[in-house]
C-alpha cells in the first residue's frame, strides 16, 4: 500500500495559525492562567510590558505580576469570585484601574480586561492588559502644569510660593521634594515635603542638615553647571559619598531614595536655586520625559520665585519710602516752617533804603520755602492716596462756586500772559458733595497748567457740565497739546512729560487723580498736537453721595 503523506492544511487550521500570530505579536499583554493560577500563555507584549521572557515565566504563578499588597486579595478573592459568577467576561471599561510590577519591581498603572472558558483540563482564565504608564504620565503632567499655572500665581508671598511649589511636586511627582536658593551668596535649604505625612518628621531632620560643599550633592552639581541632573538609580554608595556623618547617612538610608532629579530654578538669566525630586516608596524611576517635566516645572516655579521676590522687594521699598516721607513730614516741616515765618518777619523788618537786591534775596527765600513746603505736602499726600488713607472732609458744595474761586485767583497770572481766561457755568447749578479745599486743589492744579503751557495770548477756559449722578468740570487750553505716547503716563507718578519743566516732580496729576477717585469720580484727558489739551473729571453730586 502507498504511505500515506501529511494532509495538508484545513481552513480551519490556517486560520488558528493566524490567530495564533496574532496573539503572539498583540502590543497589548495576553496572559493564561488555569485554574491553579499558574501562567500557561504569554505573548510577546506581555514580554514588553512586564521584561519576562516567555520561557522564564510559563508555569509561574500569576502572583509575581501583581504588587506584594495585592496578591492575597487577588488570589482569593477576585479570581475565585470571576471564577464562580455567570459572567463570562469583563471588558477594560467595566474594571477599575489595576496595577502591575514588572520584573525589575516598578509599578505601573494598568487596563485590563478578563475571560474565562471551560478546557478539558478545566477552566482557563484569560487577561488582556494595556499598560496606561505613558498615558497616565502625560494626563498627570498636564495636571501638574495646569495646577502650577494656577496655584503659582494666586500668591506672591515668596514662602507660600515655595511652599506651593513641593506641594505641586509631591502631588504626582516626586515622594520628597527640596527647594534651595541663594540668598545673600549662600545656599539656603527653604523648603521640604514628603508626600506621607509619617514622614514629616524626617523631612524636617533632612532640611536640619546644612549642604555640605565639600560632598558631591546633586544641588552643587546643579550650582556648577546649571544642567539638571537626572539619577535613575540610587546606589548606597551614591548616599555614604554625600552624607556627612552616620547621623546623616542614618536619614539618607531612612528616607530611601530611588531615583532622583535636580533641576535649576532659573528665571531672566539669574540661578536663583535649585529644585530636588525623589522617588522612594512608589516604586518609580525616573526617566528623560520625568525630567523633562520636572525642567518645565522648575522654569515656571523659577518665574514664580522672581516674581515673589521682586514683589517683596517692591514691598521693602515702598516701607523705605514711607519711612522716609514720615521723616520729611516731622523733622523737615518744623525748621521749613521756621524759615518760611523768619522770612516773612525780615520782609517786614527791612528798611526801606534797603538795595532791591537784598529785598530780592529775602524774597526768595519766602518763595523757596513755599516750594518746599508744596513739595512736602504733596509726597504726603501721595502717600496718604497709595495707603487709601486720604482725609476728606466731605459736605454739600456749589460747583459753580469752586470754580469762580479758582479762577479769580489766577486771573492776575492770566493778565501777566495776555490770556484769556473764561467760565461756562450750566444754568443748572448742582451742588456736589466734596471736600471744598480738595476740590479746589484739583482745579488749581489743572488751570495752573493750562495757564503754564499755553503761550501768550492763548485761551483757557472752565467749563462745569451736569450729567447724571454727577458734576463734569472741564478745564482747556488752546496750548501746544500733548504727544500720544506721552497720554497714558500723565497720571504715573513721578512722569514728566517734556513740557513739564525743570521744577516740577511729576506729582500733580497723580494726586489729582488720586483725589477725583477718592471723592468717587474718574478723571481724563483729551489732547491735539498744535490744538490744545482737554481734562476732564467728575465728581458725585450731592445727593447721589449722600445716599450712597
């Protein structure tokens, strides 16, 4: 009889072959377990995923894919329930996030579906599981980002920043965090955490220990280079080269770290400090996309720390400046005050031979103490505005009074110019509710410039408008006008404009405006080139205030 050759293969078998190689090159990890829980079917994801060769893991238990604090449960609990319930499978939706452990023990964030089905030799247990690390790495940087650019800039207080900054990092991060800074030319540890707060008391010895420049730490490293540092394994070696003292080492050991991260806090150019991650407990290991982020993270909490830093600056200064102007207010005003009466008491006691020279002399003195009696005012008053501490003495006044009064009293430097100096006051008389001298120091600041600015022969004018709540005063001139660029500084404090003159500070329209908005109102300016220049202001009128 003929041999009877290999019969070829069926359709059914062709198509177990490419089921087969399917299975084999899925990127997702296919696992098969029986009913002892021993693995039977391995693919080459799950070689991936977990760094098992097929050969090395078939016949072992499941359990050395599972977290130490998991097993126990998953062994007698979650399989045997599977095993007894009607379902004969649970897709990756309907299971809550699990977690894997790797043959090198990192932990990583898992999906996974499950199936079972009855063989021969009793039932299989099948698991499907994608690996979420990169995808829970990128939704938890974008988090950490998106939660620094929030909490970063809710505060400008220089310690609550940094705290805010290793509490972001230890969120999703790092398990300990350190910040060190420069200040003054020395290295200052400022801040730690630790993400379990049994370990606060830890934490607070490691910040205790003052960094050491003589030991090869990550932070000198930083210092030196600028360049983050990235230690993906932490060796015992790594921790006796930077401990000072067993004490020290004690900790070092005690803390565990496993992989770490140093990066600079760089802002405009400037080290201001140096940002430490470490993983411990979680099992993590740094890469280049953890290092990457913690770069990112440094950058923005390196613009946070300069800006809180400048704020507190800004803040020194402005109590220098108040210290400064309380020294101006007392032991100034006493002897300007001094002058200014002996001058007025010399001016009545000259004789009237006296050469016009002399008499010029002494003139001068009364007109300079005057000046600085103004200047003196005026910086208290700038300051009393900042502090929003500006007295007013508040009552029903004519609009149309105030404004007779300030032009009568500089009609005469008017007349020297050959100006024209004029009134529209509405028939509608209202009264406002005001602090008359404040009002009028107001007026007199804006016509007094008008009158400066506005050459020979020119026009100026008042004009008193009544709106709806409130009074509108417009003072203009036909004067040279103001530039464009010059108009959205006329009330910056301390701004000149050209055409400001060698004898003026910059504080007129400051306080100004500092006194319209005190009373309630707002005020602004309209301005033409070669035409003339417009302010306006307004202020609440009587009633209105009042109810208010």
């Amino acid at each position: 009889m003929p041999k009877r050759g290999r019969s070829a293969p069926t359709a059914a078998d062709e198509r177990q072959l490419v089921a087969a190689e399917i299975l084999s090159i899925a990127a997702d990890a296919i696992i098969s377990v029986d009913e002892s829980q021993r693995i039977i079917l391995f693919n080459e994801g799950a070689d991936e995923i977990f760094g098992y060769a097929k050969q090395e893991i078939l016949g072992q238990p499941l359990d050395v894919l599972i977290p130490e604090r998991f097993r126990a449960i998953h062994r007698r609990a979650h399989i045997p329930a599977f095993a007894q319930s009607p379902t004969r499978a649970r897709r990756m939706a309907e299971r809550r996030e699990i977690f894997g452990v790797r043959k090198n023990g990192q932990e990583f964030p898992a999906e996974a579906s499950i199936s079972k089905v009855e063989g021969r030799g009793g039932t299989i247990f099948t698991v499907v599981l994608r690996d979420t690390s990169e995808r829970k790495r990128i939704e938890q940087a974008l988090q950490l980002l998106a939660d620094a650019g929030r909490e970063l800039a809710s505060s400008l207080d220089y310690e609550t920043t940094l705290g805010t900054i290793v509490q972001l990092a230890i969120r999703s991060l790092a398990d300990f965090c350190a910040i060190d800074v420069i200040e003054e030319g020395r290295v200052v540890r400022l801040t730690v955490a630790h993400r379990d707060p049994a370990h606060a008391g830890l934490a607070a010895a490691l910040r205790a220990v003052p960094l050491d420049r003589g030991r090869p730490h990550l932070v000198w490293e930083v210092f030196r280079t600028g360049e983050p540092v990235l230690v993906e394994e932490v060796s015992d070696a790594h921790l006796q080269s930077i401990a000072q003292d067993e004490a020290h080492l004690r900790l070092l050991r005690a803390l565990g770290p496993k992989s770490i991260v140093a990066v600079p806090l760089a802002a405009r150019g400037e080290l201001l400090g140096a940002m430490l991650f470490i993983a411990t407990q979680s099992g993590r290991r740094y890469n280049a996309a953890d290092l990457a982020l913690a770069e990112e993270l440094g950058r923005r909490a390196a613009l946070a720390v300069e800006n809180a830093r400048l704020y507190r600056d800004a803040q020194r200064a402005v109590q220098a400046r108040d210290e400064l102007l309380g020294i101006v207010s007392h032991d100034l005003r006493n002897p300007l005050t001094a002058i200014f009466v002996s001058s007025r008491v010399l001016q009545r006691v000259l004789p009237k031979d006296i050469p016009d020279a002399a008499r010029q002399q002494v003139d001068g003195i009364r007109v300079a103490a005057q000046q600085m009696d103004r200047l003196i005012t005026d910086l208290l008053d700038l300051r009393r505005i900042e502090a929003g501490r500006l007295p007013l003495d508040r009552d029903r006044h004519d609009a149309a009074s105030v404004v007779a009064e300030t032009v009568t009293s500089f009609r005469p430097l008017a007349a020297e110019k050959s100006q024209r100096l004029e009134t529209a006051l509405s028939e509608e008389g209202r009264a406002v509710f005001a602090d008359r001298d404040r009002l009028l120091q107001v007026l007199s600041n804006l016509v007094g410039n008008a009158v400066k600015f506005t050459a020979e022969g020119g026009r100026i004018g008042v004009r008193i408008t009544p709106r709806q709540d409130a009074v509108q005063f417009e003072v203009w001139d036909t004067g040279p006008g103001i530039s464009p660029d010059h108009l959205p500084h006329l009330f910056d404090r301390f701004w000149q404009g050209r055409r400001s003159g060698p004898h003026s500070v910059g504080l007129g329209l400051t306080i100004a405006k500092g006194i319209v908005e005190a009373h309630g109102g707002r005020i602004w300016v309209e301005s033409e080139l070669g035409v003339g220049t417009r302010v306006y202001f307004t202020i609440p009128v009587a009633s209105t205030a009042a109810q208010a």
